[in-house]
C-alpha cells in the first residue's frame, strides 16, 4: 500500500483504436479507420473549429495518426498482393507457352525431356543443343563438311535389288515335312542361323516352322507375353514377307507336338558350314520318312557362306529374310526410333562406334596383356576353358603386344578417338556407342569422353521405363534379394572315431574352411575356385535375353548413323561379328554411306609411329591418316569379299543382292554387273545430276588438308566457335597446345 501511494501508476496511453476497442469493439472498424476514416478526416480539413479541451484535441490527433499509418499499411499490402498476382499469371502464361511450343515441335525432342530427364547424363548431352561448329563457320555444304560427313561417290550407284532375277517358283503346295529350328547364340548368330534355316527350308521343299531362340524361353525368368521368336521379331511380317518363298507356321500340328514331347522325332545338330550336298542326302531322307526333323543350330549357321553359281537366287533370298523379313518386333522399333530421333534432334549428324571388345574375342586371340591385372586374369582364365573346349587351338600364353602389331586385337576407344579427330571430326561430334557389352566397363571409354563430349549410349538417351516396357511383364526372382549365409552343420562320424586303433592315436585333421555361396560369387570367388566358366544363375541368363533386345536397338541406330566405325569385327569364334553385320547392311540398304572398314595392322603401324606425340600430331602424320581413311571407304568393302565373306554372306552380300545404275561406275570393281531396273534408274538419274557438282569439289579435299588443318586439328577444339576472322598455323598450333593442356588439367 506505501509502495502504490509514494510511486502511483502512471496512466496508460491508449491508441484511439484500443480505446473504441475498450469501449465496444466491432470489425466493421477496421474498414472505418483504414479508409473511411482519411478520407473523412482529409475532407473535414479546415472546416473544423479548434476544440479548447487539450484532452480532446490530443484524442482527435492521436486517431487522425493511427488511421493514416494504419491506411498506408494495408495499401501496402494489397500492392504486393496485385505483386504477387501478375507474376502468378505471368508464370502460368510461360507455363502453357512452354507446353504448347513442346507439344508442336518435334515428338523426339519432346519425349527425350518429358520421360528421359530423369536418367539422362547432363555432362554428356549438353553440348549437343549447341550450334555446331560447320553452322557457325558457314561450312555445311563445304568441301569439308562433305568429306566427313556426306556419301562415297564411288559407291553412289550402288543400290539394293534383292528381288529374284530368274525363274523363280513359289513354294510347291506338297511339302516333305516340317523342319523345326532351335537356334542357341548370341544376336549376331541368332540372325545370321534364320536366314541359313529359310534357305534351307526352301532346299528340301520343307514347311518351316518359326525357329525357336533358344536363349529367350521362358523358364529363364523371361516375360510369358512373348514366345521365343517373338521376344525379338515380329512373327506376322516375317510370315507375310516369305509366303513366295517359303511355307512358315508358327507351331507344329498337335500329332507332332506330343511326339516331340516325348522326343521321338529325329534331330540332327547341323554344322556351322553344311552344304547343300549334306542336307539333301541326309536330312532330306530322314524327313520325307517322319514328315517332321528337327535341326539344332549352334554355331552361327548351318549353311555355308559361299554357294555355287546356279545356286545364286538362294544367296538372294538370304537378303531378303535378313534385311526384309526379320523386322523387330513394334515395342523395339519403337524405342529405337526415338533415340535415333533423339540423336537427330539439333538437326546434326552422328557417328556410331562399335568397340567390339567382348571377353571371349579378347581371349580367342591372346590380347589380355592390353588390360590390367584384374582384366588379364579373367581373358586368361576364359582362354584356357576355351583351349579345353577346343575353341582355341594356340597356347595359353600369347604376346599380345605381337597380336596387337599383326592386326589380330581390337583398336582401343583411346586410338579411335585419336583417329577420328586426326581425320577431322570436332569435339562436339555425337558418337553412340553401340554393340553391347564393352569389357573394361566405362573406364576404358574414359578416354573416348574426354576427346569427345557427346558420347552416349541407349542408357543416356532412355528412361529406365523404357527399357522395362519392352522386357514385358516379368516374375520377381528370388536372386534379386540378398540372402542370409546358410549354417554349416559339421557331421562327426562317431563310428569311425570310436574303431580308429588302439590309444593313443593321431588327432584328426582341421576341418576345412567353410565355404559359404557369397564367399565364391564373383570372378574372385570361381576364378580361384575352378577351371571352369561358372553357371550362369536365372538372373544372369534373364539379362542374357535382354542383351538381345539391347543389340536389336543398337543394330538399328548403327544401320541409320551417318558414319559407323568398329574396332573389332570378329566374335569369340574368330567369326564375323554384330559389328560386320551392320557393315554389310549399310553396304545393302545405303552403300554410298559412310562405313569406315580402316586396316587394323596399317593403323597400328601409324599409331606406333607416333606413339610419343599422338596428342601433338603433325600434319603429315595427319595427312597419313587421313588418306588411310578414305581409302578405307572403298577398299576396306572390296577387302571385305575376301576376309568376312567367306564366313558370313550377311557381312558383304555385294555383288549378289545389288545393282548398278551406271555400268562405267567405280561400283563395278566390286562385281556388281547387274543393271538396275529402268524404274531405279529414272529415279537416281536426276539426284546423280544433282550431285555432279559437289563431287567435282570432293577431289580437292585432298589439296586442301593443309587449310583443313588450321580449322579442325587433332585438338584444336573450340577455338572457332566465335566465328571470328582466319586464323593461321601459328595460331592454331599454340591454341592446340592450350586445348590439350586444358584438357589434361
């Protein structure tokens, strides 16, 4: 009570706003004082009369600041309320003019952003939206951008005309049986064993029924939407385009199907190069007695490459199954479409690269020592299985380095890139790397990405939904799931023990280290473990089927490329590969593209020549390889009748499925004699006239290499983007050398 009289309270000043809201509050209020109220104060100016009461005037003015504060508050508010307004608006506007210009531009461009963003590697596709250096030095129709990029005018006369050229009956209506195939290979061989299997078929005068493909059934843990040939082809065109060949059915009639089941009808397993000679006195018997014979082919074929002079219109039916009838089924067609889309999308061409670096072709000629330890461990340990298999013949131990020099090992993804920029082809150039597995992994491309930017792959340009959709529906396998290791259970055999002899007697051995399943997955585990190759677990033989889809989709990109290149063209059987399969249906469907078939021992000797100033080339070593590449155009696909022919008709089916527009044309060296048709002729007559002009100028490239030089160097990178004024060799060589210290740093 003493504290509150000596020291009262102070009154609290109140707001006008908190004393009407003592009094009696209202909502309504604040719509008074944030615009009623200075307006009327404002309006009232002037006409008041000053009020004597200091505690009314005080009150009139303590209400007159409230309400002109409180006033410019809210309409500060509600401008940025109309703030935030317009940019909502402006932001749905860009919105639909986004979605609408993507809707109407080109569908790859718009499906590579809406379902592949997600797995697209930004570093590696980035550069491709960027104008290309030929548009931004003017040089799109030069001498220059024609010799990397446009036709083989020596093969531009060469067309494909695979239709039968002599009498030619349709399949007899009496049939001798029906040949059933079963087919076990990779892709290469699954292809090349079709095409042998139809001429086959049309040999005995059989009824074919669609083969079946041995590492794509069910059992494996495949899709139940698709059966066998169907994972990969489509079966309705592949009937449809042979039904004035040969008679095709998709299963044998039920009478046969039990017998089959039971396995009693005969079976022969065919050889890889059987003549017509074999099956007309041995398979042919056998099926006119049982109406049905069964023929398993696991070698790549079951008919030799090279048939007789009257047997020539079966050369061209093989054609005609490989490049007309086996079409891949709508869902890989599909998706191979749009990456080739996605490729061509900034309006530029593209190179596709097969390196061709497999296990097994790695161990079948020796090139282990090309790889690292780990590497060369695992080629050596396949090369030995396959020396006790009987595929390799040569000894264990190989020089690889000796290969390397004979031309019998693959060109690595380093010496490529090296060899492509040494014949002129920029940084930004866009390489897809095709043909499946690439021993090494990612790591031996390194060097490929760092001459190179846009190096991509299926992988790159497709979302992992799409991928999925083509395998169809498939189970989950227990495999994919990491187990617990199992118990180890030790058995002691009391028995024994007990009647060992009198005591004391000797202590038993240790038991042996327990060995659970995860200590031996792994090359680590089988390569210590046994000689022999391990067995491929439902996992690994569901992505062996996979692979097959994978190399369908590669094999079309690679046949649509602009220019493809391979490092290898042999498989682990020293055959043609997947590599010499797209060569010879480029040389079938568009033999005037560009294919370089470059000779290993010659580009080794170059390479070797200037092995210590590879990345600071001179321009005569350039110019070597230059040369080498443009003959390669031509002369690799004459060499190619020599070296892949005799193995693999399908890897140069030139001069039996081909015609010529011009008889004087350099395309006659490569045996083609046949005339086109007159209907071929009027329509390449008018092109070839076209094109007369820009030929003339491709005979000047070569006196121009100098010029060429300055402008597109080994790695003279990026020094013309500007589009600026000419620069010298002086010039050019002191920015190459900054590139490359750039680029090693």
């Amino acid at each position: 009570f003493l504290s509150l009289t000596r020291n009262p309270p102070r009154p609290k000043h109140y707001t006008a706003r908190e004393r009407l809201q003592q009094q009696n509050y209202y909502p309504h209020l604040d719509f008074y004082f944030s615009f009623l109220l200075p307006f009327s104060l404002s309006g009232s100016r002037g006409k008041e009369k000053p009020n004597n009461s200091g505690e009314s005037s005080g009150l009139w003015r303590g209400m007159k600041g409230e309400a002109n504060s409180y006033s410019k508050l809210v309409v500060m508010k509600s401008k940025l309320k109309w703030v935030g307004l317009v940019g909502l608006i402006l932001s749905a506007l860009s919105l639909f003019l986004h979605f609408t210009l993507a809707r109407f531009s080109d569908p790859g461009v718009s499906d590579y952003y809406y379902q592949s963003s997600s797995s697209i590697t930004i570093f590696s596709w980035r550069p491709v939206f960027e104008l290309p250096l030929f548009h931004k030095t003017g040089m799109v129709q030069g001498p220059s951008y024609r010799r990397l990029w446009g036709p083989v005018r020596k093969l531009e006369s060469l067309h494909p005309f695979a239709n039968p050229r002599g009498p030619y009956s349709v399949p007899r209506s009496e049939s001798s049986g029906y040949i059933f195939v079963r087919i076990q290979g990779g892709f290469h061989d699954i292809r090349s064993s079709i095409s042998d299997v139809v001429v086959v078929a049309r040999i005995l005068n059989a009824t074919l029924v669609i083969p079946e493909i041995q590492s794509t059934t069910s059992s494996k843990g495949i899709s139940s939407e698709f059966k066998s040939f169907a994972y990969v082809y489509n079966e309705d065109q592949f009937t449809a385009a042979l039904v004035k060949d040969v008679k095709v059915v998709k299963t044998l009639p039920k009478s046969l199907k039990s017998a089959r089941r039971k396995k009693e009808i005969p079976s022969f397993r065919v050889p890889r190069s059987a003549s017509p000679y074999y099956y007309l006195h041995h398979v042919l018997p056998v099926l006119n007695k049982h109406s049905v014979a069964e023929l398993v082919v696991s070698d790549g074929g079951c008919l030799q490459a090279i048939l007789p002079p009257h047997l020539e219109e079966y050369q061209r039916l093989r054609c005609r199954v490989a490049f007309h009838a086996l079409v891949f089924r709508q869902e890989v067609q599909e998706l191979a479409t749009k990456i080739v889309h996605r490729l061509r999308a900034p309006g530029r061409p593209f190179i596709a690269y097969d390196p061709g670096m497999t296990r097994e072709a790695l161990a079948y000629y020796g090139c282990a020592e090309l790889f690292q330890d780990v590497h060369s461990e695992l080629i050596q340990h396949k090369r030995a299985w396959m020396r006790r298999r009987g595929i390799v013949k040569g000894k264990l131990s190989v020089n690889s380095e000796e290969q390397r020099l004979n031309g019998s090992c693959p060109l690595m993804p380093e010496e490529v890139g090296i060899l492509l920029r040494a014949y002129g082809y920029p940084w930004d150039t866009i390489i897809y790397v095709s043909g499946g597995e690439v021993f090494g992994g990612q790591r031996t491309l390194t060097p490929l990405h760092a001459m190179f930017e846009n190096v991509v792959d299926r992988t790159s340009l497709t979302a992992s939904s799409e991928l999925t959709r083509i395998y169809g529906r498939e189970v989950n396998l227990d495999s994919q799931f990491p187990r617990t290791p199992p118990s180890i259970v030790q058995v002691k055999k009391a028995e024994v023990w007990r009647s060992a002899g009198p005591r004391p007697r000797p202590l038993p051995p240790p038991p042996a280290r327990p060995k659970y399943p995860h200590n031996i997955e792994g090359w680590w585990g089988w390569v210590a473990e046994s000689d022999n190759e391990p067995e491929s677990s439902v996992m690994e033989l569901r992505t062996n089927a996979h692979k097959l889809l994978w190399e369908a989709i590669d094999y079309m990109v690679s046949v649509e490329a602009d220019v493809f290149i391979s490092g290898f063209d042999r498989d682990g059987k020293g055959r043609p590969n997947f590599a010499s399969l797209v060569m010879g249906h480029r040389l079938y469907l568009s033999a005037a593209s560009k294919t370089f078939r470059p000779v290993r021992k010659e580009v080794v000797r170059l390479l070797e020549g200037n092995r210590e100033h590879l990345y600071e080339a001179n321009n005569t070593w350039l110019k070597s390889v230059r040369q080498h590449f443009r003959k390669s155009l031509f002369d690799g696909a004459m060499n190619a009748s020599v070296a892949s022919k005799p193995s693999s008709f399908l890897s140069h089916p030139v001069p039996e499925c081909s015609c010529v527009g011009n008889a004087q044309s350099a395309a006659a060296a490569l045996g083609v004699k046949e005339r086109c048709p007159k209907w071929m002729d009027d329509d390449n007559e008018t092109s070839s006239r076209l094109k007369d002009k820009e030929n003339d100028e491709d005979d000047e490239v070569d006196n121009d290499d100098g010029d060429v030089l300055s402008s597109f160097g080994l790695f003279f990178e990026r020094s013309n983007e500007s589009g600026g004024g000419e620069v010298n060799k002086e010039e050019a060589a002191q920015l190459e050398d900054q590139e490359e210290s750039e680029s090693a740093e």
